[in-house]
C-alpha cells in the first residue's frame, strides 16, 4: 500500500510540475510576442458632412485617434483623451472654427484641417509637408491637370505609361519580341496637393497653372521623378470621399496592332 501511495504521490507532483512548466513557457512566449501598443495622437474630425461654402457648427466637429506616425503639419492636433488638457484644447480650437465657412466638402469622420477653413491662420509652406515627406513639383498641362480641377487639397492618384522594354520588364530578345508594348500603371495612389503653382490655400484662383506640387514620402518622391524620364505621367482626380487605396493596382498592357482592340473588349 506504502508503495501505491508512494507512486500516486509522485504521479500527482510529476503533473504539478509540469502544468506549472506549461504556465511559465506560455508566460515566457506571450512576454517575448508581445506587441507594444502603437502610440496614438488626436485630430479634429468632422462628425458629419460639412458641404463646401456652409457654416461650420459645433456638432459639426469632434475628435479622433490616429497612428502617431500619421499625424503631420496638416492636422489640427490636440492632447490625448485622457490629457487633462484636452478637453480645454478642444474648446479652444471650437472657439476658433465654430461660425467659420468651409472652402471645400469635408467628407464625415475625414480629418479637418486649417486650410479647409475660411480665413484660416497663414501657415508657413513648409508646415503643411507631413513629417518625413518631401515637397516635389511637377509640370502639369490642361489635360494632365483635369482642365484644372486638381487644386491644393485635392487627392490624386498618379499613372505611368511606358513600353515594357523601358520599365525594364522585359530584356534581350524578349524586349525585340515585345516590340513596343506600352504598359499603363498607377504607381502612386491617394497622393495629397498641397500647391499649384505657388497657390496653398483655397482662398486664391488656382486657374492656368503649370506645376503642381505633391507631398510625398522620400522614396515615393524620387519614384516620381525618376517616372517622368522614362515615359508620360497621367495624374487621376480622386472623389474627396474616396480614400481607399486598391492592394492590386490597376494595371494594362497594349500592344500595337489587333491587340488593342482586344484590349478595349475586355473593359466592355
């Protein structure tokens, strides 16, 4: 009898054990996988739809969270939720917008920003390239530029067209067999004008002009630059409210010849 209690005893440790060796090795790997939380910052928002040329009212406006990393010259910051100054930041922020007129739509829960506002404070050019981009200006003309429409605040998607041999997508004899197909790509999408010329605010005609200046991340700058030396750049007028970005970017590729034709049945 001492001998079976002897070995359930043993049995019932060896168990303890190693439920305690399962605890501490899933405490170990939860620490080690942990993902620290994303440091979040404050905006002004639009609870609603704010329609172009109305008056702003203060249930027109609220706050949101973002990424820290998103946050650039461009918003109207405020203290975090939990700041015990937010809620007299918020305020005064209400104090300086509230009766104002929007210059453009504010689609709902999109950020407001100062220049969205009538007689909004100068701001400085440079304060309104996000942190980390840079300014780049481009040469525009009246088709490229959509007649027109494209104005500071306007968000643009940006396609190259270049044959294939070109963009490097093809060498050696498959470049001669390729002969001059031409590809069309969005390369950049959901891009921010911050300028047309040297027009940064909604308040002045930004009519005739010839650039227009985008604020970019530094590679996506130089990818621009580096585009137009290689083939045409076609700039594509987003809706305000439209602010998705496609994963799978839209892409054709025609060639000369019944191709095309084949090419233009497929969008039929």
């Amino acid at each position: 009898m001492k001998t079976d209690n002897h070995t359930k005893l043993a049995v019932v440790a060896a168990v303890l054990v190693g439920l305690f060796a399962v605890v501490a090795v899933n405490k170990y790997i939860a620490a080690k996988t942990a993902v620290a939380p994303t440091p979040k910052a404050s905006i002004l928002v639009a609870t609603m739809e704010i329609k172009e040329g109305s008056e702003i009212g203060e249930e027109m406006l609220g706050s949101a969270e973002i990424p820290f990393d998103s946050l650039s010259n461009m918003h109207i910051a405020l203290p975090a939720k939990d700041d015990p100054g937010y809620q007299k930041a918020l305020s005064d922020v209400m104090e300086k917008i509230v009766k104002r007129k929007a210059k453009r739509l504010i689609a709902a829960k999109t950020p407001v920003f100062w220049i969205d506002i009538a007689t909004e404070p100068k701001t400085p050019f440079a304060d309104l390239i996000a942190d980390g981009h840079r300014a780049v200006t481009v040469p525009v003309d009246s088709v490229s530029s959509v007649c027109g429409f494209i104005k500071p605040g306007s968000r643009i998607d940006v396609v190259l067209t270049a044959t294939e041999e070109k963009l490097g997508l093809v060498t050696g004899q498959a470049a001669r067999d390729a002969g001059s197909r031409v590809v069309s790509s969005v390369i950049l999408q959901n891009v921010p004008v911050i300028a047309t010329d040297r027009v940064y605010d909604l308040q002045s005609e930004s009519s005739g002009y010839g650039t227009i200046t985008l604020s970019l991340p530094t590679k996506a700058a130089i990818m621009i630059v580096q585009a137009r030396t290689m083939g045409q750049i076609t700039y594509l007028l987003r809706n305000m409210r439209d602010t998705k970005t496609e994963q799978d970017r839209s892409s054709v590729t025609v060639a000369p010849g019944n191709s095309f034709g084949d090419t233009v049945k497929a969008f039929q």
